[in-house]
C-alpha cells in the first residue's frame, strides 16, 4: 500500500474515532473512578415519563455497545498501522481489497473472509 493511501486511510480512521467519541460523550458520562456508565434520562415522575426514560435508557445502552465496538475496529486498525499489518485479513493474510478499505478503513477482513463467517455465502 503506496504512503499517500496510508496516510488518507489513517486520517479517515482518526476522523471516524473523533465522531464516535463524541457520540459517546453525549449518552455517557465518566464516574469518579474513571469508568464510563451510560446517562439515565430524566423526563418526569408519572408512569409515562419513566417509561420514556427507560426505552431511552436502553436505546443508549445498545447504542454505546455499539459505539464502542466501533472504537475497538478503530484502535485494532491503529495498532495494525503501526506494526505494519493494516490492509491485510487477519483470517486468510491476503490483502484486502482497497475499495473495502476505503468504505470502511477499520476493516480486518476481506470480503470472502466476511462472508464466510456471516455465512452469506
């Protein structure tokens, strides 16, 4: 892989990492132990309210999973960046395919790998 898609890759990753964090700074909030826990809405006292709250709550909960899986691609991206190994699956070593790259810099699999474990053959 030539530097010049290197470094585009890398930025995208970096951009991508920005928004997620950002996204997860406005569901979560960190404890004084430094752990982040997601926030409880507050929309009132009747049963309505709190049920609002709690449909809420759970969304955000299944969003930050959901963030936060995206963070890990990210830094797993990263870290293969600095050792050297970014663009090549880490289930059948070949190389992935620059277009999947450019869709998804985060991406550790080409597409047969991923099908295969999707099973969407």
């Amino acid at each position: 892989m030539d530097k010049t898609l290197l470094a585009q890759l890398t930025q995208a990753l970096q951009d991508e990492q920005g928004k997620l964090e950002a996204e997860i700074n406005k569901i979560t909030h960190r404890g004084v132990d430094g752990a982040v826990a997601t926030d409880f809405p507050n929309h009132g006292e009747s049963e309505d309210e709190n049920a609002a709250e709690v449909a809420e709550f759970s969304d955000n909960l299944s969003l930050e999973s959901e963030l936060e899986a995206g963070l890990k691609d990210i830094r797993s991206a990263q870290k293969a960046i600095e050792a050297g190994t970014y663009g090549k699956c880490k289930y059948c070593q070949h190389e992935i395919d620059i277009q999947r790259l450019l869709a998804r810099p985060a991406s550790t699999s080409c597409i047969a790998c991923k099908k295969t474990l999707t099973q969407e053959i």
